[in-house]
C-alpha cells in the first residue's frame, strides 16, 4: 500500500502524526466535517468562496519523490448550489513539474429545508491525466504503480468521466450521518 510504503523508512513519521491529530483541538475542523470520501447534505453559504489547497507527498519504491496538489475554489452560488473546481498538479524530483487536470463539481439540494433526511444531487466531471497524483479519487487508484513512470509519458494518458451522486445526510443528537450512493462512466475515448 501506498502509505506503508512512505512511512516505512521512517517510522518516526507515524509518532508525529497521530500525536499532530490527537492534539488537533476539534473546533479547527472545516465545514465539510473529518470526512475522507463522503459527503455531507452541507452547502457553501451564498456568495462565500472558499480557497483550500490538498498536498500530498510521496516516495514509492524505486521512483522519486512527488508532490500532488489539488487547489480548490468552492462558491456558493444560491442555498440549494455550491459549485467547485479543482485544479490539479503535480512535481516529482528529477522528473519536473506539471498541470494534470481540472475536476468540476455541483451539489444540488433537493430540498430547501432541513429534513430528518436531506437528499443532494452531486456531478462531478474529471478531466485529469496519468500524471495525476493529487490522490483525490480512491476508484482507479491501484497503488504504487500508478506513480510511476516519467511525467512526459504519464501525460499522454488521459482520463475523463463523469461521476453521480445521491447524498442523504441527517443530523441526530450531534451525529452527522451521510450516505453516498455513488455511480462513475469513463467518458475516454478509445482509439
């Protein structure tokens, strides 16, 4: 796994991050909530735009370390739709530095007020390519493999698709609970 594989030659890195998030106090979270994959029925409020930049650092067997980034513009547009673009890039030592792709999301909610359970539309469209290695995307990502290999030949692969969701969340007695039900179609065309 890609994690092992950073942190074994230095173990000392795991004591400093599980001490870094155990003394992180709980107010400092976002608004999104401590989630890795799911979404929550959360809107950006209307006329708000938020900046956040997601980086990643890596060094798989064999192959240079690498920086991903994922700069992140999130609006909200109206209170039933936020909107956000992603825009991706990547450095690996001796290899350079390059843009990998954009991602284009919408979440729309369904109803306009809170419900015990509060549905939200979400449609992302990615237009990446093989060197991306901002790890946003768990589907598609089958290890050290898929950060490898020279940037000048990664780049030529392309990657496009479109990605559906139907978010449910609902908030009890201080629990968030969100499911996501989650559909994807590559969109690449084959020569």
């Amino acid at each position: 796994m890609l994690l092992k594989s950073v942190f074994k030659p230095y173990p000392w890195r795991v004591v400093v991050m599980i001490a870094a998030f155990g003394l992180c106090p709980s107010n400092v979270l976002a608004g999104e909530g401590p989630f890795f994959v799911t979404y929550t029925h959360q809107m950006e409020e209307p006329g708000n735009l938020e900046l956040t930049i997601k980086n990643v650092t890596g060094r798989p067997s064999d192959a240079n370390r690498f920086l991903g980034s994922a700069l992140e513009f999130e609006y909200g547009i109206k209170g039933w739709w936020t909107t956000e673009i992603y825009l991706d890039g990547q450095t690996t030592g001796g290899d350079g530095s390059l843009f990998s792709g954009y991602r284009w999301e919408n979440r729309f909610r369904v109803l306009p007020r809170e419900h015990w359970i509060n549905p939200v539309l979400y449609v992302e469209f990615e237009n990446i390519n093989g060197a991306d290695k901002s790890l946003l995307e768990v589907v598609d990502n089958d290890g050290e493999g898929d950060l490898t290999g020279l940037n000048s030949e990664n780049q030529l692969e392309k990657k496009r698709e479109i990605e559906a969701k139907l978010i449910l969340g609902s908030y009890f007695k201080g629990w968030t609970f969100a499911e996501n039900f989650i559909a994807e179609k590559n969109i690449t065309a084959t020569d």
